[in-house]
C-alpha cells in the first residue's frame, strides 16, 4: 500500500446535502487533496 496510488472519496450524509447549496457540492465534488495534505491533516488531527 506505501507508494501506491489512492483513490479517495468525499462523502456526505444524506441529508447535509439538502441543506447546501448546489454550488457547493460541485466545489465539493471537484475538491482534491492529494496525499500529502491527507497525511498533514492527519499529522495536525492527531498530535
């Protein structure tokens, strides 16, 4: 799995998405973090 390349998924419960405005799903949808703002979100997160 080191090294490998990662296919992430944003998800939402059901009902946030009736509560956001549609141009913020598509933000959403377009989001990509990439792996090394994983980890750095993950490093802050967990300190």
């Amino acid at each position: 799995m080191l090294g490998g390349t990662d296919a992430a998924t944003l998800m939402m419960r059901r009902d946030a998405e009736g509560k956001m405005a549609p141009a913020t799903i598509r933000a959403l949808e377009g989001l990509y973090l990439g792996n090394d703002v994983v980890t750095a979100i993950d490093a802050a997160i967990t300190k």
